[in-house]
C-alpha cells in the first residue's frame, strides 16, 4: 500500500523501515528472584570477569550457555518464549508456519566498570534480554543498539559528532537528532523484569556499570526460526526443522 500523499503545506518527514524492538514488563516473584540471583553466583563461582577485568562475565564463553534447561530457569524461558512467539506475531509471521527453538541461553553479570563491546549473533534469528537488576536509571549499564546503516546521515561521520555541521551535535541537542533521523545510537536502561526483544542481526553493546554497589544481571537468549516439524513443504527461505536434519 502506497504512503498517503502529503497535504499542501510544510515539508514532512515520514518514518520508513523501523527496527522491531519488543518491550515487556514482567513481574518477577521476589522469592523466585532471589533464588536465580543465587544460582547464578554459584554458576558463577569465583571468576569475575570473560577473562579481560574490564569485560563482563558471560556464560556462554564459560560453558554456561542452556539456562533455559536449568530447574531455577525453565518456567522463566518458556515465559520469554511465550512473548517471542507475539513478538513474531506481531512482524506478520503465521504461527502455524513458524517453529521457534531456543539455541542458546545465558547470564551476563557485570560487576563496576564492566562492559559488553558491540557485537551481534549472526548464527541467530531473534535474540532477547532479560534483566533481573537495575532501577531504569541507566546507571548499571545500558544496552546500547546501532543502527545497521545511518543512511539519513547523508555525510558519513556526521552523527557521531567530531566538528560535523550539525547544530549543537556535540550534546545532541538537536531536535532531529532526539526524533531519531540521524541519531547514532539507542540507549535502553536495564530495570527489574524487563524483556527485550530484537533482531539478532542488530549491533549491541552493554555500556559501563557506573553503579558501585549494584551488580547488573541479564539473561540473554538466542532462538532460530524453522519450518514446523509436520510442514511437508517448508517455505523456501526457512530452514527445515532441526527434527529432518542429519549429521553427516
């Protein structure tokens, strides 16, 4: 369907292409809570970092990568599979089409000054966060998204400031940067029970933990799409279910 035609008047400018980004906010029993709190440390154990100090202890490096397996954390996956499932529903993707399987699933613990560099998960289709620490101040680190390509910024380099010709860029005051036309970068604060999802082709990074006295805690969770199982002509670009594969 073609966009509606402008009435006569001033220029306007229409947004085109948004990223998805789903944002939930979940409840969590504080019991329940305590206890992840509890097993992650013992998972954990005495390492604090992946291995550099300044980066974050992640699972998935340290042999920690299907939580969702875990008996503290198998009823909070299915949970965040449910919200994957109207993530994809929402994109316009027919359930009865579509299986979804998680492939990974792991914490991210960041002590003071800790970050996560920018990186996506190419061997991914959709991936999510859930933080089980933070007041949404941004204080223990945000997570930070990028676009893929800054084509409104029409001057590469532009955006991210350095003497550019954009009014007050070096604050980012300017209006179009704060609508989003040429901003550089999304923060998102981590807070108590939020789920996130998003693409998993998306730049992310975790910023530094200025809280020194709050540990950040995440759970990252990466899921693929196939055809279901009983489809007996999967769509041309998913991939067959896991259950007609082969090793070979």
């Amino acid at each position: 369907m073609p966009l509606p035609l402008p009435a006569p008047g001033d220029l306007q400018i229409e947004p085109l292409f948004p990223v998805a980004l789903g944002q939930v906010q979940l409840r969590p029993d504080p019991l329940e809570l305590a206890q992840q709190l509890q097993a992650l440390h013992g998972l954990r154990g005495e390492a604090e970092s992946n291995p550099d100090p300044g980066c974050a202890w992640t699972g998935d490096l340290n042999g920690v990568w299907q939580l969702h397996q875990h008996p503290s954390f198998a009823a909070l996956a299915a949970a965040v599979s449910g919200h994957a499932h109207a993530y994809l529903r929402q994109l316009g993707f027919e359930p009865e089409r579509v299986a979804l399987q998680i492939q990974r699933c792991w914490p991210v613990l960041s002590e003071p000054g800790q970050v996560v560099g920018r990186h996506h998960h190419p061997n991914a289709h959709l991936s999510a966060v859930l933080y089980l620490s933070g007041d949404g101040s941004g204080r223990c680190g945000c997570l930070r998204f990028w676009p893929h390509r800054q084509v409104n910024e029409l001057v590469p380099g532009m955006a991210v400031g350095h003497g550019g010709p954009l009014t007050q860029a070096q604050d980012r005051a300017l209006a179009s940067l704060e609508q989003g036309w040429i901003q550089p970068w999304v923060d998102v604060a981590p807070r108590t029970g939020l789920l996130l999802l998003f693409p998993s082709c998306l730049d992310h990074a975790v910023m530094p933990n200025d809280d020194e006295d709050e540990l950040r805690v995440s759970i990252s969770f990466d899921f693929a799409l196939t055809a279901r199982a009983d489809d007996p002509q999967p769509p041309e670009y998913l991939a067959p279910h896991p259950n007609n594969w082969r090793d070979c």
